[in-house]
C-alpha cells in the first residue's frame, strides 16, 4: 500500500480538479503537502479545506517560480514529490489562432513546467519523484486543439529527457495522461451548459467504460508514481482515459 509518511510533496495548481484531489490523496497518505495557485481566495479555501500549505506563484512567471522554491526551502528544508499539473487549456482553430492564445498556453504550460522543475531541483531529494500531468490531446489529434496538444506534447518530451538526466540521482520522472475528466477545467473553456453536456455525450460513446473520470481516479495513479510502489518506473507514460485511445478507431 503507498505510503508517503515523512515525505514532503508540492503539487502545482493543487487549488481545484486533479490538483486538489492529490493534494487531498498525498495527504491522507501521510505527506507534508504544499499547493500553489494563482488565485488567492481559491487557494485559501483549498488550504484550509486540505489542511495543507498554501502558496500563491504564477507558473509563467520566472521571479514568482523563485519565491515559490525560495519559501519551501526556507519552510521545509528539501522535498521528495513535485507534481506538475498546473496549466491552462484554451482551444482555437488553425486559421483564427492568435498570437496571445499560442504565448498564454506556451508561456503556462511549456516554459513554466520547464523552469518549475529546473528552479526546484537543488531542493529536491536524491530519489524524489517528479510527476507530469500530460493529456491523451498530445497523440489523437482532436480538432481545434492545435497548441493545447502541442503543449502537452512537450511535456512528453520533457519527461523522457529528465528520467535520464535526473536517473544519476536517482529521481525518477514520469507522466499520466489524462482524457476526459469531470473538472471545473471544462467549465473554463467558454462552453454553453449544453455544449458542454454534448461534449460528455459525445466523448461517452467513445469510451469503452462509457463516463468521464473522476479526479479521485487520476489521484490514485498520481500517488502510486510518487511512492515506493513504482520504485522501478521512470521515464514512464501513464494514460488514463478509460480505453478512449484503444477505441479510437471506432466512430
């Protein structure tokens, strides 16, 4: 069974859907949690509802990377799991695309998640874990998700260059690939109520086990990736989307 007693995790964008439910997950299982988010009254909330420590840091922003990793030094000494899901999703069309919808996805996604894990590495434990939150949109080419896809695609890439740079140190880095969860995310993509629930309907039919996941199910997995339980796994993609990718050739 994980167990994460006397370990010390941060969890990026840990204020709301797959974040929060880790933080949640990491703690129960006995972890000194840290959560980050860019909204302060959310993650007040998130903190005092998790019991856990709050600290606000914009993932795009180079100097608030810096406090970030500057105050859980200063607070906690060195940590063992970072799990790097904060991160935006907005989709557009190749041919409307602007400038601003590729910089706000890249400079979030790409160059913070980068510079996260590059700022936090003197506080990072030999044998610590570092945890990507990818997407399935890296590989099935979904319309009008263009620079969201290409995004996570980089984070694919990242996870297999850093397992074999941090492999000396004995950190392993691994990712999960989510498709479709039932997170306030969706809410967020300037939906109607109706084209949301056309959206499930649609991606239902898909998926072998017919729903959306829960946030609690990607958790688990997150958990096992920063436990002693993958003890042999880096370099690893987990993706979690209850068979969407395996039925994709059905339409």
């Amino acid at each position: 069974m994980s167990n994460l007693q006397n370990k010390v995790a941060v969890v990026t964008g840990g204020n709301s859907g797959i974040g929060y439910a880790t933080a949640k997950e990491f703690s129960a299982q006995g972890a000194q949690v840290i959560i980050t988010g860019r909204n302060k009254a959310l993650l007040d909330q998130a903190s005092q509802e998790l019991n856990v420590t709050g600290i606000i840091a914009d993932q795009a922003d180079i100097s608030s990377l810096d406090k970030l990793v500057d105050t859980v030094k200063n607070k906690f000494g060195k940590i063992d799991i970072l799990f790097l899901n904060a991160g935006v999703t907005s989709f557009s069309p190749l041919e409307s695309a602007t400038e601003e919808h590729y910089d706000s996805i890249m400079n979030i996604n790409v160059k913070g998640t980068f510079f996260t894990v590059q700022k936090f590495l003197p506080i990072l434990n030999d044998g610590a874990s570092v945890i990507f939150n990818a997407s399935i949109n890296a590989n099935v080419g979904m319309s009008n998700t263009a620079v969201y896809a290409a995004s996570k695609g980089a984070i694919l890439s990242f996870n297999k260059v850093f397992s074999t740079e941090l492999a000396p140190r004995k950190i392993r880095v691994n990712a999960v690939s989510p498709g479709p969860v039932e997170t306030p995310l969706y809410g967020k993509l300037g939906l109607s109520n109706d084209e949301l629930s056309g959206l499930g309907e649609i991606f239902g039919k898909k998926i072998p086990l017919s729903r959306f996941a829960q946030s609690e199910e990607i958790a688990k997995t997150i958990l096992f990736l920063a436990s002693s339980d993958s003890s042999f796994i880096t370099g690893t993609e987990i993706v979690i989307d209850g068979g969407l990718t395996v039925n994709s050739v059905l339409n």
